[in-house]
C-alpha cells in the first residue's frame, strides 16, 4: 500500500486518506454532522466504523472554495474486516485463493503483521465504498435538514443523499507515485512487452484490467488475420473470386478465439480472485422509485414497482422507440444510397480526378451521420432505460446494452449488408467499409485520443496558474488539499460500455465481411494498438480513478460477441454463396448451390455449439484448484457435523432414553471425544470456535 | 416411516431393518467379522455406527440358501446426523426447504421427538447407503481374508468389496403396507386423476418420480397435438398439401414445451428439496482402475489414469466403432429398400390383396431388425464406456448416454429422412413412419408389460409353492427371513435410461415427422398411458426397491431433447419447404422459395434462442425463496464476522499497538459486546457454539 505521499495537514491524529466525499457546498451543519457520526460510529451501534476528516482549504483560498470536502479513511483492523465482509479473495500460502478471513489470516501469503502490501490501495478503497454504501438508516425518517429527503430502516443512506443530490459525489483518491510509475510501464516507454495486466488490476481493479486483457487478447487475436489478409490485399487486389478460402478462414477464427477468451478470462480472474467470489446481495439503483413495500427476499421495507408496469413500459414504450430509431435508421441509408448513385452518374458524366473524390463523399458524410446518430440514439435509450425504473443497476446495464447494441448494429452494419445480399456489389461493399471503418476511427481516435490531450493541457495550465499564484511551495508535489481538489474538478469515468461498444463494432467489421476487404484487419490492429495508448492515457490522467470493479468476466458483452460471431458464421456463408467462384462449381443448378451452402452453414453451426460444449469454459488446473477448495470445505463441514452429531447423540442420551427401540450405543471415552474436537477445531477453516470462548466467558 | 411391518425375529435387540447386504455365500469369517465391526463401530474409530444383524435362516431352510445376508439399520439419532451428512433438504416452519441440521431440527416442520414421519423410509435407506459407501480403509492393505482385493487408506471399503465380487448386493427393502398404499392409488384404481408423484418421491426417490412427472408432462403436452391431428387425419387422408399450418404448430410446440418443462421441473426439484442441494464429492466408479497415486483435489492416495489414454480410446478406438456402426445402419436401410422397391413392384404386377399385405412386410422387418440392432449396439456401447476406464459414474453415464443416442437416433430415423428429403416421396414417407412406430410401440409393451405380467406370474407360483411347503404360518405375511430373501431374487432395476430412451424416440417421431402423419401423436398419447400403468407395475411388483437418487432434474436427457427440438426446427421447415403448398406459391422460382424458407427457419432459430433466454428457468416465487435463503445465510455470515471482527480488533488492541499511525477505536462496553454475542448465536444458523462449549469442558 503506497500511502506515504499523502497525510492531512489538519489537526486531529493523522491517517491515511483514501476516498473523498463531497457534499453541497451549502449543505446544513446538521446533515454534516449527522453523516460525520454514522461513519464514524461503531459497527454495533449501526456505523461504519471508519475515520474521517474534514478537508482543510486550499493554500490560495480566495476562490469560492466547497468547503465540504471530506477524506476517510480506516484503521488496518477495519479494513480487514471489511476484506472480509466484502468476500474478498487472497493468495494464501499454498498458492490457491481463499476467502480472506480474519481468523485465518496468517494462512495468506504476504501478510505480515502490519499489513502493508497485502491490501492494495484500491481494495481498500473499494472496501471503503462499500461500507458508506451498506451505512443503514435505522429509525430516521427523513434526513436531518433535510425533509424531503425521505429515510426508512434499511435504506441506504449514502444512495439517497445522492439521489436527493444533497451528496455530490465519492471517489477514490489517486495515488501520485504509483500512477507515476503505472503510466511509465504501461505507454510511456517504448514497449515491446504486454500491458502490465497485474499492475492496471492492482491500481485499477478487475473490471478494469479485464477490459485491457480484452483489448490486448483481441489484438493478438488478429494478428494471423491481418498477416493472412496482407498478401490477399497485395495480390488479389481486383480478384474478388478468391475469398472463399478467407470467409471460411474468418468464420472458425471468430468461433475459436471466443471460446478460447473465456479460458484466458477464467485464468485472469482465477489470479486475481474474482472467479469464485460471491456476489453481494444487490442493493436498489439510486435512481429507483415506487411505493414503500417489503421486499420479500430480505424482508427489508424499500420502495416496491410492480413489475408488469415496467414490462407495459419496455413493450409499449421502448420497443416501439427503438424500432422506430431502426426505421429512421433505414431511411437515411436510402438517403446515402440515393447520393452514391447521384455521385456515381456525375462520375460517370465526366470521369475527372474531382469527381473521382466525390464518389467518396457519399460514405464519409455517411460514416460521419452515423456516429452521430449513434451519439443521440445513446442518450435517448439512457433516458428511456432510466425511465424504464429497473430495480437493479444489473437490470439497468442489460436493458441498455440490449437497446444500444441492437441500435449500433443495425446502424453500422445495414448498408454494408444491404450492398452485400440486395445489391451485390462486391466492389462497392469493398469501397463502403472502407470509407466506414477507416472514417469511424479517425473520428474515434479524435474523441479519444486528440480530445483527453486538449483537456489535460488545459488541466495542466490552470494548475500552472494555481502554482504561480502560491510559489510558496518548494518541493514540486502538490499539497494534500489542492490535490484532492484538482481531482474532485476532474471528469468522472463512467465506465467501459464505450470501450467495448467500440471493439463490439470492429469485431463485427472484421467477422462479417473482412473477407471482402482483407485489410480491415490491419486497420483494426493499428487502431487497437493506439487504443491501448490513448485509454492508458485517459485513464491515468484525464479522469478520477473510479472505483475497482471486482468482475470474473466481461459480463454481457461476451454473450455479445458470441451472437456477432454466430451472424458471421452466417454472413460469411452468404458471402461465399454469392462468390464467383462456388457459383462457376455450381454452374448448372442455382438450386444446389444454395442447397449446398445452407447445409454447410448448418454443419458448421452445429460444430460450433458442439464445440462451445467441447472447450471447457475453465482450464483444467484452475478446475482442480477450485474442485480442491470445495472438497475442503465440505470435508471441514462434514468434521463439523460428525462432532456435533456426537454432541446430540450425547445430549439425548443424558435426557433420556426416550421412545424407540434402539440398541444402547457404545459410546467412546470423553477423552477421545475432547480429542476429536480438537482435531475438528484446527482442521475446519471458518470456526475459531476456541478463540469466542475465551472471548465470551 | 412405516416400518411396523418388519422386525427381526432373531436373538438380540431389535431394530428395524432397512437394507440388505448380500455376502457370498463362502465369505471367510474373517472377512464378514471384520466388515460387521467397521459397520458397527463408532464414527471416529471410522465406522459408520449402524445397527446390523445377520438374517435368521428361512422356516423351511432346506433349500441351498445364502447365509451371508445382512440387514442393516440405524438409530434414530445416526439416522439423523447422516441426514445432515448427505446434506438433506426438508421443509422449514416457515414454508422454505432448508438444508437439515440437527442443531435446528425443531425448526422443521413435521419433526417430532421421536422423529415418526419424519425421514421416509427411501431417504433413510438413502442415508444408509452413503454411510455405507463412505466407510474408508484406513491402514488395511487389503481385505481380510483376500489378499487380491487391495486396500489403501482413503478407499471405500463397499466399492472394492463390489468390484472383487465378494459383495454380491446392496439393496433397500420394499415396505409392503405403503408399497401396497401406493401401488393403488398409482394404477389399480380405475384413474381420472393425475399420479401421485408426491408419493413416488416418497417411496423411490426423486429420480424416480421426476421421470414419471416428465412421463406425465410429456403426454399431456401431447394432447392437444392429438386433438390437432385426429380431425387432420380423419378429413385431410389424402391431401398431403395441408401440412404446413401443421408443421408450423409442431415447431413452436417443441421449443415451448421444453422450455416450461424446467419450470415444472425446478418447482417439482424445489418441493422436493433437490433444488439447491449440494452435491457430494462424485467418488471414483467402482469398476475405476489405474496405477496409485494422489488425487489433485483430495490428496488422496487412489488409482490415477491419464486423461490421455483415456481421450486415445475414445477417439481412436470407439469414435471409429460408432461410425463403423452407423455405416451398418445405413447398410442395413439400404436393404430395406431394396427390399420395399421389390415388394412394390411385385405389387405392381398382380396387385391382390396378398401382395397388399407385402407391401408392409419390408417396413415390419426393418423395425423388428432396428430395435434388434438398439439392443445389440446397447451391449457394445457398454462394454466399450466400460472400457474408456472413466473416473466418475457421470462422465461414464455421459458418454454412454451420447454414444446410444447417435446411433439410435441415426437406425431409428436415417430411412425416414432418406425418404423426405432424398426419395421425397411423402406417402411413403406417411406409411414408413406409421410401421415404424406402431411395430416398435408393440415391441415395447410386449417388453415392458407383457414380460413383466410374465414375471410376476413365475414369482407368484414360486411364492405360493413356498407357502404350502411350510403352511405353519397363520397370517398372509411372510415372515422376515422370507421376505428378504424373496427380494434378493428379484431382478435389479437398472435405472431410467431405457425408458427415457423410449421417450426420447417417441419425441423424435413426433416433432420431426408428425406433420406428414398426424395420428402419430396420437399413438404416443396411448403409448405413454399405458408406459405408466407398465412402468408403474413392474417398478412395484417386478424389480427390488431401487436406492433413491436426489436428482435436481432430468440432466442430459433435457439437453437431448433440446437438441432433438433444434433438429425437429430445421427438419420442419424443410418439409415446409417440400410441401406442394409453398411450391405452388413460389412457382416462378425455386431460388426464392429456398432463401425463404432458409430465411424464415434462421428467425425462427433465432427467436427459439431468445425465447430461452427470456423464459426463466426457475419460477418468480421459487426465485425469491431461494434469494431469501440466500440471503438470510448471508446476514448470518455478515453478523458472525462482525463479533469476530470485533474480536480481532479486542485482540489486536490488547497485544500491542503495533506499527501504523491508526487512531485508537472507541471500544464498545462488555456488555455491549455479550449482548452482540448472544444475538449473533441465535441468528447465525450452523454455529450450536455454546452448545459445544459446554461439551468441550
């Protein structure tokens, strides 16, 4: 844990700051305090136990300042236990991941006494996070101050001080050295290495590095493609017949390389100890409404929506809207078709180099209303899904997913499947995904790459002024209070939906019709490559460090690129059905040529599923190792069971001999019980039974 | 527990008795001593603590009896902590199923204090039958008295008994009172009511009941089919054209049934308490071998087989078999219609009623030659799993259930695909299936109920013979001794493999083909009410008890018949596609119908995957509960590591302050913290801790 950088230069004893929350600049003394209470209370008495100080003011403080800035931060035994209540998953020392437990503690590798290095600072903080999150209302009913801001026993306080906007936000504190040295190894030197995966989770978090491993993975994966694909672009340049062998090439590369991710992502989070930890009990969104009612799982009162009038709204509301966007969708494809032809006859008039370009014209106009007609199709299913009232932030993230890709799918890829099966025009199909592809990233690597450039020299001025304006400072380190205030201005990270809704749209490019345009795969390798820099680079210096994301997989989106691959299998199929060179093999029946092509795509398809079913989702290694801590404990229960089994047979025969007809039971001496429990007590892992009652008594 | 009906008549004190184990008749002494004392001795000496007796000789003993039959019982109180031990789930007071403890058997509902109606008599059997199996060898090198069957510490003692064949059987006893209950209101009554699934279960377990609730299922799910198709059959004889309305009903049909059926099945999984049970750590099969080493996951000392030889046998020796298999089949076919074209012509050239009656002899003997061929190939796919040396009973169950599968499905339905879409010739098509089906249907009564009803009647004789040999008996019971010995004779059930074959068949001749023969689903209504009278008969009258299997669902059948659903889909469309009907619609060009019908099948195939996606598995309410028990285990978790945190930090604090800049934690009073304790125990539900303290000291 480097925490060394960082100390608070307030009065009161010293910790280490880890989250900042940042309340209204006008919120009321008493709210403050009241807060300021919960979070420091003990666990019994229904706080969280946790230390927490208030910011002091910027050096220069004559600017209008939020003075409620607030750093918490918690003692080593506390954080523990919260390790513990958050599931977290360690190394111990003989190399498998256990659920960390306080009482087993010293069975984990690395864990000296003090503790240092063996939670990493955003474990810590995420531990943190979900202690203000779990902080219960108890009997309030409304927030002091504050009466609008209604409370009942359970709710989450912390959620409905953000939902009433009373709380502006929570986040993580960066750590200055470690970024320092993160950013070194990750873009700034000149690499022939991987992405320092374990160094981005150990900063970042699981969700985080998973993404990057996609990325990385995905990469790699198509470096046979675009080394395949070179040659064929060199040299079949005008020679459209021969990519059968590249379509069939493409559809068991995409099969393959999904299954084999799953593999790779198990491994990763096998490592990092996501994979078998359990999910918490999901809370409510913040955003969620209704009529206070009792939950029926957790018996807990909390606002209740019946769900058949979120259904109403998905199947009335939503559905329409998105068919609707699909519709206008369509129609500016025509639109865009209709332009091709009018420029293509103006070519074709007068064949000029001027004209020449215009015939480009139509696709980067195109490539450039789609994206930003997907940019608006985002914020309106955002609203729609929010409106939707999705009980669960799970729930919520589908729904929208769902909504986007479908929206992002039809809108990218309908003019190039429209050229391919209803015109067929292979050419043109080669022209238009070109200008898309090669468009779409520029215009991606501006918002991503030229945009978080612009804002961190801006970012780096202001803090230029701020500096000329103290020059009290020796050292070059920021103090504490301007450095949390810098980060508290900077933009908030809202996650890698982006990110993989980007690689989703490459992959689709690359499976469904590289083999028309073998190039694509390179653009894609190139773009990636870039990728890496400019998210490295966003993520260390544009944005505040959010909050890691303790994620086994990538969730939805591998369900997401497994349907894109199962349209490729059938894209390409088409394509090669269409190909010039199966149709002259089949020149006497067009019947048997379609025949033919749908019985093979039928095959492969069922090879693919048979072979989904073939690859285990788990290496082998990590199956013994999680089979290995099963068998653990259900031995360490079954020992549990059979001393207590002992107990009751014991207990019933010293109350009586009650009914029945059974056979007196020979019973063992007590001292080869009292020995059995002792073998019990250090054999079976979650009872420090020993330990209570020397506690108790 | 109806167990009043039994009692041993020999010297010693009674018990009652549940299971029998049947030595060979010249086991040493020594052998049977030392077995009877590992069954008797207590637990932590590693015996499995059960009552058991050797079995008095029969009243008139003149006959070659066995001596070495054993039965074997439990006391009340074992019989319980085994519950806990397999893991039992049982209905709580509050309407949940629960996994048993003994520490909070009073919270279950129908337990008394003296436990009558609490376990029934299959789960206690059940329960016997775990212990049993899991007593261990512990520094025996090999069974006493033979020096071939080898021991090592860790191995079950039962299984290699088994496999060396000096154990003969093990098997539960019938209670005739409920068998006889049971048996009336399951098929003697004349029925207008559905079976009584409830007390399948209870009486033979959960696999049992669970095929004859898909039995049930599967036929009502085929009525209104039958209604669809008798006025089709009755009124549309001759009009082959009609069947596309038909056709497409068949394939929406298949995919909803499959889907509500794990409904059905997760609610029938849940009453019975199945559901979320654990599964036990799968031991190696009895028939296992290799060379001693370490098990990875147990560490324990048992036979290893590489991964490899066994992956070599199955691609090298039997893939190569099956396929040798399947080209007999298809031989075979070939004959047949050599066969059929001769019949027809012969037919052709004097057509009286005689040639007529020819004309069916061909498809009569194929049947009869392709269920000869599914009884052959059955032995051989055996042996060769046998031969595989697969560790788990599952992976062999696995691999035996695929390899019987493909080549049943191939010899039953390859002629009838070859006519479709080959010949496509739609009456033969019609008649071929009909033959097909009806001549199987009576094999398979006359193998199911006519053999059985046989059976009996040589039992009977046996059994009346036996009773006028003795005539000292007054009452129409058999004594003990006799009964016991008259269900060793019996033949042992060999599980639901063969009837959820039949089924599987049965499925496949209706989703495929029933649109060209509508009365098919008809026959397999008539089929499947009498399958349950027969298969009810011979469970009861025919074979000895089977041990009950706590099975959570119908496992790879329901993935078989999914697969035989995705198959029926595309089948159906390409009869669709066949049909007169459509042809004369797309009259212009055979192109176009096929990229339509292709078209449509890849929607619906599409749809049929969403429809999966969309349709829960498990019911809302069933959902919730098992949310809330989840839940609940959580809290409890939560709450014990809040005492134990609370206890780590007490501790640390005592021992030192040591390192770090930490501020010192208000402590909460004792008082407090007792009052924390006591509340922690009475919630958290596996830790009976004071219980245990007061054992200890």
């Amino acid at each position: 844990m480097m925490l060394q950088g960082l100390s608070v230069d307030s009065s009161g004893p010293s910790f280490t700051p880890l989250v900042v929350v940042e309340l209204v600049s006008d919120a009321k003394e008493e709210t403050i305090g009241w807060l300021l209470n919960k979070i420091r209370d003990q666990q019994h008495d229904g706080g969280a136990e946790l230390l927490v100080e208030q910011l002091g003011p910027g050096v220069g403080a004559q600017e209008k300042e939020n003075p409620n800035l607030f750093l918490v931060g918690a003692t080593w035994q506390r954080l523990l236990s919260g390790a513990e209540d958050v599931g977290l998953f360690k190394e111990s020392t003989d190399g498998s991941m256990r659920a960390f437990t306080c009482a087993n503690k010293h069975n984990f590798k690395d864990f000296g006494g003090d503790g240092d290095g063996f939670l990493s600072m955003a474990e810590c903080q995420y531990i943190i996070k979900h202690e203000l999150d779990t902080l219960r209302a108890k009997d309030e009913t409304h927030v002091p101050g504050y009466k609008q801001a209604k409370l009942y026993p359970g709710k989450s306080i912390i959620r409905r001080l953000l939902s009433k906007r009373i709380l502006i936000q929570i986040f993580p504190l960066h750590d200055k050295e470690e970024l320092k040295r993160l950013s070194f190894s990750w873009y700034k030197k000149v690499k022939l290495s991987l992405q320092p995966l374990d160094d981005i989770r150990h900063y970042y978090g699981e969700g985080q590095a998973l993404y990057f491993g996609f990325l990385e993975y995905f990469t790699f994966a198509l470096v046979p493609m675009a080394l395949f694909g070179v040659p064929y672009y060199l040299f079949d340049w005008e020679d459209y017949d021969k990519y059968v062998v590249f379509a069939v090439f493409n559809l068991i590369w995409c099969t393959v390389i999904l299954e084999l991710w799953k593999r790779c992502s198990a491994s990763l989070a096998y490592r990092w100890g996501t994979l078998s930890r359990k999910k918490a009990f999901e809370e409510p969104r913040p955003g969620f409404h209704g009529v206070l009612g009792f939950n029926p799982v957790t018996g807990r009162e909390e606002p209740l929506y019946p769900n058949i009038k979120r259904q109403l709204r998905i199947y009335l509301v939503s559905l329409p809207f998105v068919l609707l966007c699909l519709y206008l969708s369509f129609c500016v494809m025509m639109v865009y078709f209709l332009m091709e032809g009018w420029a293509l006859s103006v070519y074709d008039q007068e064949p000029t180099f001027w004209t020449g370009v215009l015939l480009f014209i139509p696709s980067i106009i195109y490539a450039v209303v789609i994206e930003a007609m997907n940019l608006i199709y985002r914020y309106a299913a955002e609203f729609l899904t929010e409106w939707e009232n999705h009980r669960l932030e799970s729930s919520y993230q589908n729904h929208l997913v769902l909504k986007v890709l479908v929206f992002n799918f039809f809108n990218c890829f309908a003019s190039l499947f429209y050229i391919a099966f209803v015109v067929q025009d292979m050419v043109l199909l080669r022209q238009s995904l070109a200008t898309l592809l090669i468009t779409s990233q520029i215009l991606n690597q501006f918002m991503e790459a030229f945009l978080p450039y612009w804002l961190q020299r801006r970012r780096n001025k202001k803090m230029i002024r701020k500096v000329q304006k103290r020059r009290i400072l020796e050292d070059k380190e920021l103090p504490l209070a301007e450095q949390v205030r810098l980060e508290a201005d900077m933009s908030t990270y809202l996650g890698t939906f982006d990110d993989y809704l980007e690689l989703f749209l490459l992959f689709g490019y690359v499976s469904l019709f590289s083999c028309v345009y073998p190039l694509a795969a390179v653009l894609v390798v190139l773009n990636n490559v870039t990728e890496v820099y400019s998210d490295a680079f966003k993520m260390c210096h544009v944005f505040k460090r959010p909050f890691s994301d303790p994620a086994a997989n990538i969730g939805v989106w591998q369900l997401a690129f497994e349907a894109m691959s199962v349209i490729a299998v059938v894209t390409n199929f088409a394509l090669i059905g269409l190909s010039p060179q199966v149709k002259t093999y089949f020149s006497d029946s067009e019947t048997h040529l379609i025949l033919w092509t749908v019985a093979a795509e039928h095959g492969l398809m069922a090879f693919k599923f048979i072979l989904t079913f073939l690859i285990p989702d788990i290496p082998k290694h990590i199956q013994i190792k999680l089979a290995r801590l099963e068998f653990e404990s259900l031995e360490a229960l079954k020992k549990k069971r059979q001393l207590h089994g002992g107990i009751i047979s014991w207990k019933l025969r010293a109350e009586s001999g009650s009914g029945s007809t059974h056979r007196p039971l020979r019973t063992a001496g007590c001292a080869g019980d009292s020995v059995l429990c002792k073998t019990s007590f250090t054999t079976s892992s979650p009872l420090p039974c020993v330990v209570k009652t020397g506690f108790v008594q």
